[in-house]
C-alpha cells in the first residue's frame, strides 16, 4: 500500500456503500470487513491530521459526503428509500471520533493497539475481497 491512502469521493463513496451492505451481516467475514472499511476511513483522518494538504484535499470530499448522509436520512424519513439503507453512513462520524484512539494507540474495534502495518495488511485482504 502506497503512503497515501486514495481519498477522491467516488473511491470513498465506494467504501461506504460497501461497508451499508456489511452493517449487521452475520457472518464474522462481514464483521471483519467492515471493521477493516472503518479503520480505512480512520487512518485516513489521522493521515489528514500530520498532513495539510492532504487535509485541505480531503475537506471538500468529507464534506461532500456528509451532504450525502443528510440526503439519505431524509429520504429515509420521508419513506423514499427502503429502511435497509445503510446504517454506516453514521458510521463514518464514528470513525472520525475514533482518530484519538488511534493517535493514542487505543482501537476501539479490535481491544488493543492496531500498527499502521497491521492495518495495512488486513486492507489489502479487504481491498482484494471486495474488488476495490
């Protein structure tokens, strides 16, 4: 994996989308893979954190998806959209949340510290199993 981490809207659109339809799967491959889509969207932020331009770059894209979340909730307020529409959207404000464990070495989702390689080695698996 690159030093970077690809943050352009319709990759990140991507990740959410898949991760909607992991929300609540039964199977441990599911759960697993969401966790690994979640940590995906976390160290992005924490990349953002030590790196302007990389935080400049991302803000517009962040944004334009929290415009997206208020989009889908309505819909789904007003019986547009079938109520199996990804609860991961909120997701995503959890994961940001989750930036201070990580910059502190505490993950929430796995119970103790993730490296950067440890993460990097479960996305490629993810990455993989999911053709992104």
């Amino acid at each position: 994996m690159g030093a970077r981490l690809r943050h352009d809207l319709n990759y990140l659109r991507t990740i959410v989308t898949e991760a909607g339809a992991l929300q609540g799967g039964p199977a441990p491959r599911d759960r697993a893979l969401l966790s690994v889509l979640s940590d995906y969207l976390t160290w992005l932020a924490v990349d953002a954190l030590e790196d302007e331009e990389l935080a400049r770059e991302l803000a517009p894209t962040l944004a334009r998806l929290r415009d997206e979340m208020d989009e889908v909730a309505g819909e789904l307020r007003r019986g547009r959209r079938s109520t199996e529409m990804p609860a991961y959207y909120k997701g995503v404000l959890s994961a940001m949340e989750e930036i201070l464990s990580f910059r502190y070495g505490e993950d929430l989702l796995h119970g103790g510290p993730v490296s950067r390689d440890e993460f990097a080695e479960a996305w490629e698996l993810t990455r993989k199993a999911l053709n992104l």
